[in-house]
C-alpha cells in the first residue's frame, strides 16, 4: 500500500454534461498522497479543486482514471464497500461546517463512530474525548447554531477525525473564517496531523497557510501545473 500512498489518482479526468455541452473539468490528474503528508491545493475558482476533491473522496464518480485510496481502487469496488471504506478512512470538513441543525454537537462528533457500528456508549465516550481535545468540552449539548463560526468549524474538524481516518480532505476549511480563528483552526489540524499521523488535502486561497504544508499544488484549468 505504502508504494500507492494512502491515496492516490492516476490521469482522473471528470467531464460534465451541461445541456448539448461537453465540459471537461480535470483533464488528467496525477496525485499522490503520502502517509502523514500535509498537501495544500491552490487554484482560481472554476479551476477543479472542489471536483478533484469529491473524486478522490469516492463522493462522485470520475469519467476516466483511477482513484485508488488505502490500497483500493474506487471505480471497481461495490457501492456498499465503498461506503464503508469512506466512514473508516477519510474525514471531510467543507467551508461551512455541514453539521446537522437539530442535533448537539456530541451528537455530531459521535454519528460517525455510530455508523461505523459501534456503541453509543463508546460512540459518546470517543466524541467527548475529541470534543475536549480541540476546546469544545464545554458546548457537548449546544447545537451548532449555538456556537460561534470557529467553534462550528472546530466541531467539524473533530467530526471529520473522530473514525481516525488515514486522510482528511478539507474544501476551503477557513474560508468562512477571520483569519485569527482560522489560524486556530489549521494549529489544530497540524496539531492532530503529527498526533495521530494523519494525511491532510486542504484547498485554500490563503498563501501563508498553504506553505506552511508539506507541499504546495497549484491548479489551472483542470490540470496540476
Ligand atoms: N455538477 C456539475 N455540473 C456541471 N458543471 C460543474 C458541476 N460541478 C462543477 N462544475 C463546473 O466545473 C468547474 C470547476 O468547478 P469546481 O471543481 O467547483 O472548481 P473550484 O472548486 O476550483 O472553484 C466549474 O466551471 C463548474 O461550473
Ligand atoms: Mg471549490
């Protein structure tokens, strides 16, 4: 697995229809992902960031090329292993939060690890654990239009880590944010990358963030420049 990375692509390219219209939106995406790495994606908007990170993500399916994630090719196996593999090996975070509204925050955090099968006794112990690891002990039974925005994105992070997944992608995870608390926001992620040595895709527009990864990518036009 290590020779793939845990997760890797190989001449993706994505086309959508729109009306009589063809448009091709990657062209041919090579990636790979390295264990513990931290990848940054920069790009215009339009240019195929969010699309590549759905592909990878197994969220949609790519028009040609590969995604093999955890040794794993997703274009070949079933709809219900694929789910499966999705829950136990990648966290999401996007711009806004996408937690549920009428649940609590440790409800949140703890659906994950319910859906994996698990307990709620060890679904609840797990997600309190984590929610006071990234300072959000004190607002378990709070619903996310209870907190702040960097709250609500801090839950969102704990959220996406809870199944400790092998890779985290993350869509423009501070961008809703003033840059203080998104500076929070990646301290915590890089914090929780070298703990637990997970691998990180983040797209950002924010320069200063983005070097700080291991590795800067830049996209244009559906392609990796
Ligand atoms: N479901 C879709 N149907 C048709 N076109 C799409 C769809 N999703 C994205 N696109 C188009 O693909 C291009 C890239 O979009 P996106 O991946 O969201 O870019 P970015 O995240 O870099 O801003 C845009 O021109 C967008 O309009
Ligand atoms: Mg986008």
């Amino acid at each position: 697995m290590s020779e793939f990375g845990i997760l890797q692509c190989r001449q993706l390219t994505k086309r959508f229809q729109q009306g009589d219209l063809d448009v091709d939106v990657l062209k041919g995406v090579d990636l790979t992902i390295n264990v513990g790495e931290r990848v940054a994606i920069m790009g215009a908007s339009g240019s195929g960031k969010s699309t590549l990170l759905h592909l990878l993500g197994g969220l949609e399916k790519s028009t040609q090329g590969e995604v093999i994630l955890a040794g794993e090719n997703l274009n070949t196996i079933s709809a219900s292993k694929l789910s499966k593999l999705r829950n136990s090996s990648l966290g999401f975070i996007y711009q806004f939060h996408h937690l549920l509204g009428e649940f609590t925050i440790l409800e949140n955090v703890a659906m994950p690890v319910l859906i994996s099968g698990c307990s709620i006794k060890k679904a609840r112990k797990e997600a309190i654990e984590l929610l006071n690891r990234v300072g959000l002990g004190h607002r378990l039974e709070h619903k996310p239009g209870e907190l702040s925005g960097g709250e609500r994105q801090r839950a969102a992070v704990a959220r996406a880590l809870i199944n400790r997944p092998k890779c985290v992608l993350a869509d423009e995870p501070t961008g809703n944010l003033d840059s203080k608390t998104a500076e929070q926001i990646y301290q915590l992620m890089l914090e929780l990358n070298q703990e637990l040595q997970v691998s990180f895709l983040v797209v950002t527009h924010d320069h200063e963030l983005a070097e700080r990864m291991d590795r800067v990518l830049h996209m244009e036009d559906g392609l990796i420049v």
